[in-house]
C-alpha cells in the first residue's frame, strides 16, 4: 500500500477544499441541474456518486453541498483504516446519521443528513489496480476522485478511459510544479528528484505522475468526451499553512532520500530551509469529462 495517513489528509483538507477550481465546479453543478430533469429523474432520486481512492472522505464533504439533495455515495479504497476513518469523520461531519446496520464495520450504510442533503454513503474495501472493470461496470451518475489519478500508471488510465462510461469529475490532481518561497539553491534537484520517486510504482504499475491530467484528457477526448479542464493549484502562506509546508516538505524529504539522487547535506539543508519557508505553490488541475 502507499501508506497515506488519516492525519495527513486531515491536515490537507481545508487547502485542498480552498484549491478547487470554482469554475469548473460550477460547470458541474449545472450539468446535473439540466441534465437530470431531462433523463425525467424526479428529485427523489438520488444522484450515483462513486468515489475513487477516498481517503476519510474529504471529497464527499467538498462536493455533497453543491450536488442535488438526495445522493448516493460509493466511497471506495483499499486501507481498511482509511474507510474507517471516513465512516468516523463523516459521522462527526453530518448534523444528523442513522446506520440502517448496527456496529462500525465499513461496509454497514451510513445515511447522513447535512444542511438539508440527504446523503447515503457505502463503503467498500477494493483494490482499483485489480478491480476497475467492476466497478465501472455499476450504475453510476458520477465518477469522482480527488489526489488521486497521479498515482496509476498510463496503461490503467487507458483501461480505465476504455470502460469508462459515466460523466467524471477528478479534482487536485498533481501536475509537478512547485514554487517555494524564499528560493533555495537545491530547489530543483529536489524537485528532480521527487518526480523520479513519483513516478515509480505506487500499485498500479509506474505512475503516470505529474504526466497523468493529459493523459486522462487525450485518452478521453479520443473517446468522445466533452473534456473541461482548469487549475487548482494549492496557494499556501506561513503561518496559517505551515503545518502542511512542513509535512509536506518532510513528506518530500523522505522520497527524495530514498532515490539516492541528492546529496544528504543538500537534502538537510533543503529541508531546515522549507521548514521555515514564507509560502509555496503546489500546481493541480481539476477535470470534468462528460460522455457524448
Ligand atoms: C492522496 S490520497 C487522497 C485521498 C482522498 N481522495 C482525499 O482527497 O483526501 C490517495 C488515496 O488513494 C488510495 N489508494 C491508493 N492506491 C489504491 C488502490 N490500489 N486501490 C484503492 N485505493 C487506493 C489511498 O489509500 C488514498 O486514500
């Protein structure tokens, strides 16, 4: 496994949540209010979301406010701790939850009210390397992941474009620019370094990296899709961010360590440099793709 823990996700969620592209978000919103009235869907019915790579939730908790009243959530990832995070910190999140099953395992329904959304949230323990076909098989209205997409590699993007026949919506996804503030001698070899890390094998075969958001849009384009991209870089400053700076530059640090590629004085002074760093800026990019 690739290891994220809850409490790092927990630390990037409020900058992840501000990076979202607004525009772009709006384009979806307005996607399901055309477009559901026209499928003759009632308001009842709630939207089909499935999640990919879900973490604790954190892209539930940024999307449910602005998508349709009644939705229906399919949280997927392969770390049973992570689902039971999320099922945790959902609980906590929503004003009002009833499990329809008893207990604590992740795969009991939670239904979640949250300012007047009804929101039912399954979870279910898969691994996407081996098991994508399946899920894309399900009836699903939209296919969501967030910080994700830079972990597969460009032959699962292909059999994933290939299957894929639900709008998609994937936020946050790393695009390999980095922009620290104040400047540091080692800044690029660091850089260099990190993306060797990157893109070696996170599960599913070497990792599309930084490489990936164009690699979604051609496969996809080629395919028929209507593909909508724009940025979300994250835009962090000391001190309100300086945890995250930090353990991110730790994060970093640690990949960097394991590629041999910088000398360790260079890294030590890399890193006790970014511990005090004013402000940095991490590029994503957001994409919505919807199906002709
Ligand atoms: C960077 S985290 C993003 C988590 C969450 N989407 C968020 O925005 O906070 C990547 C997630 O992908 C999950 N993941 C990685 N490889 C996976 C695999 N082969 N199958 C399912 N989930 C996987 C990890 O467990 C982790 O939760």
């Amino acid at each position: 496994m690739t290891g994220f823990s809850s409490q790092w996700l927990s630390l990037r969620e409020s900058a992840d949540h501000r990076a979202r592209n607004v525009a772009l978000r709006q384009e979806v919103i307005q996607h399901f209010e055309e477009k559901r009235p026209e499928l003759g869907k009632s308001e009842q019915t709630p939207l089909r979301i499935t999640d990919l790579g879900c973490g604790t939730g954190s892209n539930l908790r940024a999307l449910a406010e602005v998508l349709p009243a009644y939705q229906h959530w399919t949280l997927i990832d392969y770390d049973p701790a992570l689902l039971n995070a999320a099922r945790m910190t959902l609980s906590k999140w929503a004003d009002h939850v009833t499990a329809p099953n008893s207990g604590t395992e992740t795969n009991t329904e939670l239904r979640c009210l949250k300012n007047g959304k009804q929101i039912t949230v399954n979870f279910m323990q898969v691994d996407l390397a081996k098991n994508i076909g399946n899920v894309l098989d399900n009836k699903i209205d939209l296919l969501t992941a967030a910080a994700f997409f830079d972990l597969v590699s460009p032959e699962w993007i292909t059999r994933f474009c290939q299957s894929l026949k639900a709008p998609l919506f994937t936020v946050l996804t790393y695009d390999g620019i980095e922009k620290w503030s104040p400047a540091h001698f080692a800044d690029q070899s660091v850089l260099n370094a990190f993306h060797a890390h990157q893109a070696t094998d996170k599960g599913f075969g070497l990792s599309a990296g930084p490489g990936a958001i164009e690699m979604i849009r051609t496969q996809l384009s080629i395919r028929n899709f209507n593909v909508r991209l724009a940025q979300s870089p994250w835009l962090l400053q000391a001190p309100e961010d300086q945890a995250l700076m930090q353990a991110l530059a730790t994060g970093s640090a640690a990949a960097v360590a394991q590629t041999n590629q910088i000398a360790t004085s260079d890294l030590t002074a890399w890193l006790s440099a970014r511990m005090l760093a004013q402000s940095c800026e991490i590029g994503h990019w957001d994409l919505f793709a919807i199906p002709h």
